[in-house]
C-alpha cells in the first residue's frame, strides 16, 4: 500500500469517526433538551389519546410500569388507569392512561385518557398554546378546561356544552376532545382525550355538581 493511499484511509477513518461522534452528541442532545410537553405530543396526542397506544408508546421508549395506588391527586377523576414513569435520569415524568371522568356544569363527561405529569417542570402552558383556543372554564386554582372539535392541528371551540342536550347536539357536528390542565405534586399536569358520543335515546343522568376541579 502506498504512503499516499494509507494517510487518505486514515484521513477517511477520522472523519467517519467524527461524523458519528457527532451524530451521538447530536441524539444526546435531543434528549437532554425533550420537554414534557414534546413527551405529551408524542405519547398522547400523536396516537389521538388513546390508552393502548399510549402505553405501547412509553414503553418502546422506556417507561416503567408504575402502581396506580403510588400515584398522586390528578385534577381529574381516574376511573380506570395504567401508569407509566419516565426514568429519574431522563425526567422522570408520569403518565396515566385509561378513562377518565369530569363534572362540567353538572354534565358528567367521560372520555379516554392520556395524562402526563411533569414534576418540577411547566407544561401547561405549552398545552395551552397547543389547544390554541379559549379555555371553556377556568377555576381559581389555575385549572382550566378546553373543549374543542380538532382537525389536525387545527382546534375549532366546542362552546356552551353546559347540557346532556348541547353535548349530545355536539356530538353530531364531530368528535368533541378535552384537554385539562392544572397541578400535580410540583409540576403541571394535562389530561387529554376524546369525549364519549352519548347513546342515541333518552339522555344519560344528569349529575348535580359545582363548576369545580374533581
């Protein structure tokens, strides 16, 4: 092998060998600098609030399962949920995922759940401009509410919902998604997901309740 021939191969071998050094500093990054909220768009939103899809999400991406008695006072109430932690060294977020349940003017509202709690960190306001429209109630500790009618990334307000009736005629126009926000241990938490469509026939029961978090 001539001089010239081996200095070019070890010339390659070098800059192949910073190219993917750099490449692993550049994934590094990404996920020293992944917010909660890319989390959320990632575990919640992109696979439209669904809860097996959420969790199958977290766990391709290492979340662990966590027991649902360990988990904290969310401001919404959790009917049925699994629970997935992000390791401590890479945020060590929460998520819930199951059905969740909220009293808005007295109509009980069920709907799939994908929650996320980031302690420590904020979220909500990332949620908020996501939502992109007027919260349908905001209550004093910081907990608002949005309804909307979603189309990709573009959010339409599901305005006066305040009946089993104005739901039920919602309904009709197109899938009705909320999205919660408020605080949990240190940090924000959000709740997303879409609302159940009411049966066709007599309206479902109404619940007497104050304009209130759960």
């Amino acid at each position: 092998m001539s001089r010239c021939l081996a200095t070019g191969l070890a010339w390659a071998s070098l800059v192949a060998a910073m190219i993917v050094s750099a490449t692993a500093r550049a994934d590094n990054a990404v996920t020293v600098n992944r917010t909660p909220f890319d989390d959320f768009q990632s575990l919640c939103v992109s696979v439209g609030g669904h809860a097996a899809d959420s969790l199958k999400a977290a766990e391709q991406g290492g979340w662990l399962p966590m027991a649902a008695a360990d988990l904290p006072k969310f401001p919404v109430n959790l009917v049925s949920v699994d629970a997935r932690q992000q390791p401590p060294d890479h945020g060590g977020g929460l998520l819930v995922a199951g059905r969740g349940r909220y009293l808005f003017d007295g109509v009980e509202i069920r709907f799939d759940l994908c929650g996320l709690a980031a302690e420590g960190h904020d979220l909500t306001s990332g949620a908020a401009t996501w939502a992109g429209v007027e919260p349908a109630e905001t209550y004093p500790d910081g907990s608002r509410v949005y309804l909307f009618f979603q189309d990709g990334d573009h959010h339409r307000p599901a305005s006066g919902i305040d009946t089993d009736e104005a739901l039920t005629k919602a309904s009709r126009t197109g899938q009705v998604w909320i999205l919660v926000i408020g605080h949990a241990r240190n940090g924000g938490f959000v709740a997303y997901g879409p609302i159940d469509r009411p049966p066709a026939g007599p309206g479902p029961i109404r619940v007497a309740a104050h304009r209130r978090p759960q």
